[in-house]
C-alpha cells in the first residue's frame, strides 16, 4: 500500500526504505501501545504519517544535515532520516521514553546517519544544520527564535503547519517563504531565508 501511494506522488524510494518503513510501523505500534506515544497506530494511520513526514522531498532545495525539534514517535525526522540515509540526521526530543525509542529505531534500522540528543533545541550548540525541521512543536516565530544556536546564515526552515499556518506569518518577508498545502489541514511552511 505504502509503495503505491509513493507512486501516485511521483516519490522514488527504493526498497530498504519501504523495508525499514515496515519494521518502523511495527516498532511504533508495539512502543505506542505501551507507551501512548500516539492514539493513531493503525497501519494506514502510520502510513499517512510516513507519506505527510517525506512529503516536502518533492520540493526541498538540496540539504546535507537537518535537525528535527520534537521528534516524538519519529515525525517527521526519523522518516526524513530514513529516506535519505546520506543526510546527516539529528533528532531532538526532551522526553526520555521518546528518546529511548527513537534510539531503539535508530538501532534497529541500522541508521548510521542518525543522532540522537535528549534535550531541549535551545539548549543545543555544538551543532549547525542546512535545515531545521519541526511538526507540531510551537509557533513559528518561537520555532525561529528557539533554534539560532544550531543554524547558520544558509539555513533553511521546513515547518509542518495546519490550518492557521497563515496567522503566525505576520513578521515574516512575504518573500522569503512559501507554503505548499497538500490538504485543508496540512501546510508545509517552507522558509529559505531570514
């Protein structure tokens, strides 16, 4: 099912990364169950999960390192991560239960491209990424504020928004971003300069 939606949206993945998202949704729904990471653990739940996590690789300028505020279960880093194992990932997340998985999901999966760091993102400052990437953490503007210590003057922001993703755009240069929606209720906010 996976591979014929990544199909329809014009996605090439190869088979590792339909491999890994097999064991991903197995690992998620045995640690979701018992930890109450996310209520929504069906396969099609977890899928739609995966497809809105990689989507933003249709248009994304190129990246060498990423890091993602607030993985949680894994979205959308993990994935990201998954997706593009010659990325250089990282993934911070204060909660320890949630690190732990994420950790046992690096390690299962074999992703040497990964790190883990239990920690908040304002905290982070041994590292500098191209693009910094978040779903459901903050506002944008506090998304911003909170990760100067790990961007650079290149880096670019990839935000996964709602429906009221328009109303905390009031600061920013109209030039500056874009918002792709794929539906009513997702808007990818894609920032390529500050």
């Amino acid at each position: 099912m996976l591979d014929l939606q990544l199909k329809n949206l014009d996605l090439e993945l190869n088979d590792e990364f339909l491999s890994r998202c097999e064991k991903f949704i197995e690992l998620l729904q045995k640690w979701g169950k018992v930890h109450s990471f996310t209520t929504r653990l069906t396969n099609e739940d977890i899928e739609e999960n995966i497809i809105d996590s990689i989507y933003p690789l249709k248009f994304l300028d190129n990246f060498e390192s990423f890091a993602d505020i607030g993985t949680g279960a894994g979205y959308p880093g993990m994935l990201l991560a998954i997706a593009r194992p010659d990325i250089k990932c990282y993934l911070i997340e204060p909660r320890l239960k949630r690190v732990a998985f994420l950790n046992f999901v690096k390690n299962a999966l074999g992703l040497k491209n990964v790190t883990v760091i239990q920690d908040r993102v304002e905290n982070c400052k041994d590292i500098k990424v191209d693009l910094v990437t978040s779903r459901a953490v903050t506002n944008t503007q506090l998304l911003i504020e909170l990760t100067k210590n790990i961007v650079s003057s290149n880096t670019k922001y990839l935000f996964y928004k709602g429906s009221l993703c328009q109303d905390e755009l009031d600061d920013l240069d109209k030039n500056k971003y874009e918002i792709i929606s794929t539906t009513e209720t997702r808007n990818y906010l894609y920032i390529k300069d500050l």
